[in-house]
C-alpha cells in the first residue's frame, strides 16, 4: 500500500506537475494507475509461485494488464501486454520500479531480493538500466524494513549502484521536470524518501519535485512505508477506497502474509 497510495496521490500530477509541497492529498480525481495494476501484478506472482518463473510473471502481468487496460500504459510496454508471445524489449524505463515494491518485502535476505528483482523487470525491462532500477528500488525497501539507516540505505545504492545521492530535493527541484528512465527518476525518489521525516513528507518531497509523479510516489512511497513501518490512517483508506476489489483481494493476502 506504500506504493500503491504514492501512485494514487502522484496520478493527478503527473501530467499536471507541481513544485508546491503543500499540494493537495485528496482529490475526487485520484485514481490508481498502471503503477498499481502492475504492482497488484506482481504482489500475485509472489504470492501464488514459489518458483518465481519469468513466464508465470508475463502471464499475471497480461492478466491484470488485459483486465485494467485503461490504466495509462507505455506504446511498447502496451504492445507487449496484447501480444502473448512479446518478449522484453531492452527497456530503460521507470516502469521496472514502479511495480517492484512487493519483492522488497516478501523475502528474508537481500540476495533473495535482488534475484527477484531482477526477474520482475527483466520480462520486458531487460536493459541494465531497467534492471538496476528495479533492484535498487527493491534493495532500499528490503534494507529500509529490516533496520537499516538512512545512511546505510544511501551507502548501499550509491556503492552497488552508482546513483547519486548526495543532493536533497531542495538541490534537484528547480532545475528538475517529466523523466520517465530509471536514472532520471529512480535516485531523485530515492532523494525524496532520504529528506522525509515520516510517510506523508516523503510523498510531498517526491511528488513535488515536478516529474513522474504517480511512479515516483509508488517508488518513495514503497520505501517510506518499509522504513516508518506505518502510514496515515487517511492516506491508507482514501487509497484503499480507489481499488476494485480484487486488487483489494490481493494486497490483503499480501500484507497478512509478508508485512503484519
């Protein structure tokens, strides 16, 4: 849900983005997204297969995709949803870590983690760039709900994978506007998470900032959840409410099993 209210929050902005924190919460006009879609996605495949097949995951992708294709898809990640035999494209794109944010909480060692990862993103984000973003998503998460530090959790991403993370949102936000790659949006969420000092701030740091707002609150808003180890009582059920109910299915069996 960390990820899925930073999708719903960040859906009215992202095509209409904003640099004012103080930015609205709620909204009638919020809805979830294919962040969410995607993320309920892979939520399933974690829960349902124990092998974690590459072909199982394109299968419940095509699944939940086909069900909600209104979501707000890419042309090449759409054109793969349609088409049964479509292999990965070699993308770079954000959409490997929007939807990564189960596997940062479903496994008991980092090593876990990362092969997960790396599996969620390489069916159709099998370029480097894809896969690191999806890793570094998860590993913040998986260090963020096992204890880690801020700093342990910057040293980690820096070191593992180059990104910078050495500037706060308040260094990245005038000069900042729509990226849709993971190295132009994945480290800046990572950023908005590090300057937060609770759930709800690191949406508005992320949000703020000007960008892909629904993918970027998706990623801080999964990492911030893990770290706080709550949210908002009204963030959560303002969510909550935006999802049908078998998306509402699968985050309950998410989170009794892997996050209460």
């Amino acid at each position: 849900m960390g990820a899925i209210a930073g999708d719903v929050t960040g859906s009215v902005y992202e095509f209409n983005p904003t640099k004012n924190y103080g930015f609205e919460l709620f909204d009638s006009a919020m809805r979830h997204t294919d962040d969410t879609v995607m993320t309920v996605a892979v939520a399933d495949w974690i829960l349902h297969d124990r092998a974690l097949s590459p072909d199982t995951l394109a299968s419940v992708m095509r699944k939940w995709g086909r069900r909600y294709p209104w979501a707000g898809y890419g042309g090449m990640f759409m054109r793969w949803l349609i088409s049964d035999d479509a292999g990965p494209y070699n993308s770079w794109g954000n959409g490997s870590a929007m939807r990564v944010s189960p596997a940062g909480f479903a496994f008991g060692s980092l090593e876990e983690t990362l092969e997960a990862a790396g599996i969620s993103a390489a069916v159709t984000h099998n370029h480097p760039e894809g896969i690191k973003g999806a890793q570094a998503t998860a590993a913040a998460i998986y260090l963020a709900r096992t204890g880690g530090t801020k700093d342990d959790i910057r040293e980690y991403v820096t070191g593992t994978f180059g990104y910078d993370l050495g500037r706060t949102c308040a260094d990245i936000r005038d000069g900042y506007s729509f990226e849709v790659s993971c190295r132009g949006s994945v480290p800046q969420s990572i950023t908005a998470f590090l300057d937060s000092s609770d759930y709800e701030s690191a949406l508005r740091e992320s949000i703020s900032l000007g960008g892909d707002a629904d993918t970027m609150g998706a990623i801080t808003g999964a990492i911030a959840a893990a770290y706080y180890g709550e949210m908002p009582d009204g963030i959560y059920d303002f969510a909550f409410s935006k999802l049908p109910d078998d998306m509402k299915a699968v985050v309950g069996e998410f989170e009794e099993r892997y996050c209460l």
